[in-house]
C-alpha cells in the first residue's frame, strides 16, 4: 500500500514536470528565428575550407576537431575501465557456436561486412559515414565470430593483443596528425593544406580521412574489447 | 508541437525508469531513453525540410539541413554508448559481489 502510494504521489509530480516543460518549450522561439551565424558560415564555406563533401564531418574533424580527440578519449577511457574492472578473469567462455550452415553463411558474408565497414570509414569526407559509424561495423565482425565460431575461435584469430595494438595505434594516428598540424600549419590539428588533392576524389579534404581512419580503427577495436571483456566469465566456472 | 510532445513523454518516460525501477539494467535503459529523447528534439528541431548535408560533386545544391546539431549528437551518442557500457560493467561486477541487481536488495544486503 505504502509503495502503491509513493508510486501514484512519484507520477503525479512528473506529470506536473512534464507539463511545465511542454509549455516551456512552446514558448522556444522556432528554428528560423534564431541566430545561427555558425551554421550559415559552415553551410556557405565548409566545402572550400575543409574540401570534405560531408559538412557533417568537415564540422567533426576539422573545426572541432579538437574536440573529437576528448571524445575518443572518452571511448579510451571506458575501455580502459571496463578492462581494468573486469581484469581479473583471463579465459573466455568457450561456447562451440552455431550450426554449420550460419557458420558456412557469415563464412561467405563476412569479407562483404568488412569490406562496407571499410568504405564507410575512407569515404567519410564523400558520402554519408565516417570513423565512428564504420569502426561500430567492424566490431560487429568481432562479435559476429565470438557468437557464430565460438569466442576461442575469435581469440585465436583476432587476439586482444591485436585489438589493443589497433586501438592504441588509431588513438597516435590521431595525435601525430594534430602535431603535424602543429608543425606544417602552426595550429593543433589544423587540416593540413598540401595533402589536399581535387575536391570530390578519395585522398582529399587534408587531414580528414586519415582522421577518420585512425578513428575507425580505434572505435571498432575498442568496442570490440568491450564486448570481449563482457563475455569473459571466471577461471572456476569454467573448468 | 509534436516534436515537444514526444522529446518530454520519452524523456519522462526515462526519467521514470531511472527513479523508480529497482532494476539497474533499467536505470540503465532509462538513462539511455532520455539521451535518446534529447538527440531525438536537438535533430527534429533543426530540420527545417531541406537537404541532407553533404554537397553532391559537381551539383547546386538547395537549402541544406543545419550539419552542426547533427555533429553534436553524433558526440552524444558516442558519449552516450561508452557511459551505458561502463555502468553494465559495473552492474556485472555488483551482480558477482552481491548476487542481485535489485536496489532495494542491495540495501537490505547492506544492513
């Protein structure tokens, strides 16, 4: 009865919330009528300063670039702390997989999965994708194998080593082309003008691809830990 | 008006996961659903119906969508997935000490 009534007492205040917030957000001004110089400077001269198609990732790894770097700092950080919590159990469990005909399928579909995680990371600056969407894809291939061939099948393949050696590399990948920037262009990650080739091909926009595939790796490495770690059980339950 | 509407029903709707659920796999979604409600809103808010932003090679384009508000909800939702999955860590950390995901049993444990 007490939970019933602090149940009812709990909805009926956020019913209240709710309704002040709706008529706070009906008084917002709409999107036309605010002031959007930043917006309308991207929009006008985003593709002649960065070269990138893509606005959305002229805006990600070129202007606030810097700002990318916290966020995939932030994906470091997780992973370190998800390994660092969940270190103690080194064996994985070792399922058998699935039946031999989802074996011989994702056998056959799964160069195709890591052929379009490819081509979304390098044509982040052409087309829509990017870094994080296509290293998200490439980690499904990791746990594709863990759920299909039995997680020993992807530990013996695609070992944590590798994965750290991925993530680790994709994170200096970025660094070393923010102290590049630093060195050719004077600023920390600014795009580096003399990589720049004809706008609309595959090795153009500066900087921006190589970002992006550092950024890939390291994403798609770095969930694929994630994953890995969760998995894990004890050494007792094991065996 | 129907943009709000849906941002404060799924945000409440979260809102109401995070505080009353004794679960904590569904704070954790409620804590995710109200994320998803601001991406939702900060996304609905700026398209104003007109391209998708990305130039095609060699074209005019029109009016486009506003790229900015889309760049920040990408980082939010990278945010986003590397909190969820650090808080599950430690759910399943709790749930090796403790045996239970439940709050109040926790609690109780605790006593």
């Amino acid at each position: 009865m007490n939970k019933l009534v602090k149940k009812t007492l709990i909805t009926a205040v956020l019913a209240a919330a709710a309704f002040a917030l709706y008529y706070n957000f009906s008084l917002l001004p709409g999107y036309q009528d605010l002031e959007k110089g930043i917006s309308d400077y991207i929009i006008t001269y985003g593709l002649h300063d960065t070269g990138s198609l893509n606005l959305i990732t002229a805006v990600l790894y070129d202007y606030r670039a810097f700002d990318s770097l916290g966020e995939s700092t932030v994906i470091f950080g997780a992973v370190s702390g998800i390994v660092l919590i969940l270190s103690r159990k080194m064996l994985p469990v070792s399922s058998k997989g699935l039946s031999f005909i989802v074996k011989r399928t994702l056998g056959i579909m799964t160069p195709f999965i890591a052929l379009f995680g490819f081509y979304v990371i390098t044509h982040g600056h052409l087309s829509p994708g990017g870094g994080f969407q296509g290293g998200v894809i490439l980690a499904a291939i990791s746990i594709i194998f863990s759920i299909v061939y039995g997680s020993a099948f992807d530990y013996r393949r695609y070992s944590p080593q590798t994965k750290t050696v991925l993530e680790t590399g994709g994170a200096l990948t970025f660094l070393v082309i923010g102290l590049a920037g630093i060195v050719m262009e004077g600023a920390f990650l600014k795009n580096l003008g003399f990589l720049t080739a004809e706008r609309g091909t595959l090795i153009s926009a500066g900087s921006i691809p190589y970002i992006n595939i550092g950024v890939g790796f390291k994403v798609g490495a770095g969930l694929a830990i994630i994953f890995y770690s969760m998995i894990q059980k004890t050494f007792e339950e094991d065996f | 008006m129907l943009t709000n509407l849906i941002f404060i029903i799924l945000f409440m709707v979260g809102f109401y996961a995070l505080i009353m659920k004794t679960n904590l796999i569904k704070n954790v979604i409620g804590l995710n659903l109200m994320e998803a409600a601001i991406f939702f809103w900060v996304i609905s808010f700026s398209d104003i119906g007109g391209e998708v932003s990305i130039h095609k090679f060699g074209e005019t384009m029109g009016k486009f969508n506003d790229p900015v508000p889309q760049a920040l909800t990408l980082t939010g939702i990278v945010i986003g997935a590397s909190t969820a999955a650090l808080l599950l860590t430690l759910i399943i950390e709790l749930n090796k000490f403790s045996g239970t995901i439940d709050r109040d049993q926790i609690e109780e444990l605790n006593d």
